[in-house]
C-alpha cells in the first residue's frame, strides 16, 4: 500500500461506539462496538465483507484498544501504516469548544471543566478522549465542536434575555447543535448544485432541531445551550417553562443531576407517551387507539411545524425544505404530518413519492412539480468528521 492520509473517526454514544477510518478523504472501514448478552461484540465491515468478534469486556469504555488490531487482523491497513489524525465529534457548551480544536492538557481540562456545567452531553466524550489518548500515542485528537457549523448566527441569535454580562462571563449562549450533520448536508447539496439560498433543514432522530440555512451558513437553529432546547425528541422535552422545571424538581424530589437525566432521558416521545420513544412504536400503538401514542406523536409534528416556520420568519422567507437523519431519512408517515400543513410556505408533496423514500443514496425531491423542492437526504456525520480533522491538521 502507499502512504496515505489515514483519519480515524470516533463518534461514541451511550449504548454503542462507533469508528471509522478514512483514506485520503474515502472511507475504508466501519467498526462498531455494543454490548449483548454480558459481551461485547465488534463488527467490522470492510471492502463489502462483514466479520464479528466477541470481547469479555464488561462495559464499553475501553474498545478503543480494539480498534487499531480489528483493522490490522483484518488487512485494513498494513502493520507499518499508522494513523495520521483521530476526529471526534464533541457536543460541549462553551465558547472554547464552538470551533475545532486540538487534544491537548489544557484543552483535556477545559473540557472537564465543561462536563459539570453539562455532564450529560459531555462525560461520553471525554471519557473516550483519555482512552485514545492511552491506545493512540502520539496521534493527535481533534475535537471536531458539534457548534462550529452556527458560528455564523447573528448576534441577537445567540442571547437569551438575561445579562449579557453574565452570559459572557459564564458563557451561557444558545450555541446550537447538529452542526456536523447539518454541515455536510448543505456541503452535499452545495457540491450537487442543490442548495437554495433560504433552505430549512430539519435533523430528525432520537435528538432532533431544525436549522436555517442563508447562502449556505447558519442563522438561526432550535437546538441552544444544549441539545435540550427547542424541538420535543425521544427523551428530551424541548422547549419547557423554567418555572415548570422548578415544579418537577420540587415535585418528584430531584436533585440537579437527577433533574438534567429525567429532562433527557425520560420525557419527549416516552414520557408524553408514556410507553416508547419509538416512532414506528409509537405509530403501531396509535393504530390501536392508544391515545398517548397519538398525542405524543402530534406534539411531536406540531413542534416541527412550528420550528420550520420559526426558521422561515428568521430568513423572511424560505426556497426548500430537507429532511435528514433517522427519522426524517425512514419515516414517511412522520414527513408526510409535517408537510400536510406547509402549503401556506409552498409546499406541498408527492404521496407515492414520499412513501418509496427511504434512506436514499442520492438527494430525493418528494415534491410534486408546482411546489417548492422538499428533498430528503441521507446524512454522513462520518465523512465531515474525518473532512474537519484532516482539515485542521494540515492548516494548523
């Protein structure tokens, strides 16, 4: 093999970790770590072949140490070859981590500095970032900043109406997330001829926002200080009252850390409907009758609905609507609520269209001819993960 630029991509989640190694800007392999049945199974897929291994690991903190010798096992990558750059992807709240940067001592602490300010969406991260640190010796890490796309917001867009001399000096901002997925889908369109200048992207998962996209930069977004704010999500509430969040800590007797988990973890979809945080469950128990199910996936349109028009009256106006990610790459039942009530914005869409649109390989238009384009697109965290990592190391 010759020399080539290899870029690891870690992207680690609760329940799973997930690797990926780039050469020269193409992907060469997917490793994916979980746990099933008191073991740890990793799966690599490489040049169109799948193998798995199982580890007698007892969690997923250190699978890490796997990942170079799947790679090697497997012919990936020769023993003589190392890797040039990890990238992983970070979500923190802090001006410190709204750009990229490099894995260093006081960079490591400035991050930990940040995980009491908000250790649900930053313990993860760091965590794995030590372990790299441990198993990849002398690679530099990249924090590829999950805000760094919405730097571009204007500045009444990053305010909440407190003092803005204790939110500079506390660094309490509406930052904004999803900037890795909602970057590379403008960076597709863009390369394919097919970004708008007032295009609305709708991120649609287990976390979910809606962004808006001016010229290709981002004005305004749901998600803020962290990925709690704005739309309702599997687990997450969105927008609440903080008032209404004092009455549940009272209420359920929950201490601060206990009162973030609850907020993330137990309301959205499963809270409000009190059995799943599932859309295709969810879609299942309606069909039912289960009138929670049904509830909870109305608020859930309702809450989009209103954010793509929120969107809309941030750019005065609006040229196409994308959906991405889990939900909004599969769920044609979920797509086809949101648009039954934008034709007031100019769009309407093609039933049979929307309904044999599933994760496609290419942008797919499910509009019908008179309306403005609704395009559904697959998102590639991975690949603007390794492009940022790559980027900065050869530019810093």
């Amino acid at each position: 093999m010759t020399s080539e630029f290899l870029t690891l991509v870690v992207n680690p989640g609760s329940s799973s970790r997930k690797y990926a190694l780039y050469a020269d800007g193409l992907k060469r392999a997917n490793i994916h770590f979980e746990f099933e049945n008191e073991n740890v199974i990793g799966k690599i897929e490489y040049n169109g072949e799948k193998h798995t291994k199982t580890y007698g690991d007892s969690d997923l903190s250190e699978v890490s140490r796997y990942v170079l010798p799947l790679l090697r096992d497997y012919g990936v990558i020769a023993d003589n070859e190392t890797l040039s750059v990890i990238g992983i992807r970070v979500v923190a709240p802090s001006k410190r981590f709204a750009q990229d940067v490099l894995v260093t001592n006081e960079s490591e602490a400035d991050l930990e500095f940040v995980q009491q300010r908000a250790p649900l969406h930053v313990k993860t991260a760091l965590a794995e970032i030590k372990q790299l640190k441990n198993f990849f010796p002398g690679t530099s890490i990249v924090i590829v900043s999950d805000s760094a796309f919405h730097s571009t917001k204007p500045e009444w867009a990053w305010h909440y109406g407190i003092d803005t001399e204790i939110a500079e000096k506390f660094d309490i901002k509406r930052y904004g997330f999803h900037g890795v997925s909602v970057g590379s889908v403008v960076r597709n369109l863009s390369e394919t001829g097919l970004l708008k200048p007032k295009t609305i992207i709708c991120h649609l998962g287990s976390g979910s926002s809606v962004t808006a996209v001016e010229n290709g930069k981002s004005i305004e977004t749901t998600m803020g200080y962290t990925p709690l704010e704005g739309l309702m999500m599997a687990s997450r509430c969105g927008n609440i009252d903080p008032s209404a969040v004092v009455a549940v800590k009272r209420e359920l007797h929950l201490s601060d850390d206990d009162l973030e988990e609850y907020l993330n973890k137990q309301c959205g979809l499963l809270g409000v409907s009190g059995s799943s945080n599932d859309v295709r469950q969810l879609l299942a128990s309606e069909e039912q009758g289960d009138a929670r199910a049904k509830l909870a996936l109305k608020m859930l349109v309702y809450r989009i609905q209103q954010a793509i028009g929120q969107m809309a009256a941030s750019m005065s106006g609006v040229d196409q609507l994308v959906f991405t990610a889990t939900i909004g790459e599969r769920s044609a039942p979920i797509r086809e609520r949101v648009l039954e009530n934008l034709s007031f914005l100019g769009f309407d869409f093609d039933k049979a269209l929307n309904d044999s649109t599933f994760e496609p390989k290419e942008a797919t238009n499910i509009a019908i001819a008179s309306s403005k384009p609704v395009l559904v697109i697959s998102t590639d965290e991975s690949s603007e993960i390794a492009r940022r990592a790559e980027q900065y190391i050869k530019t810093n």
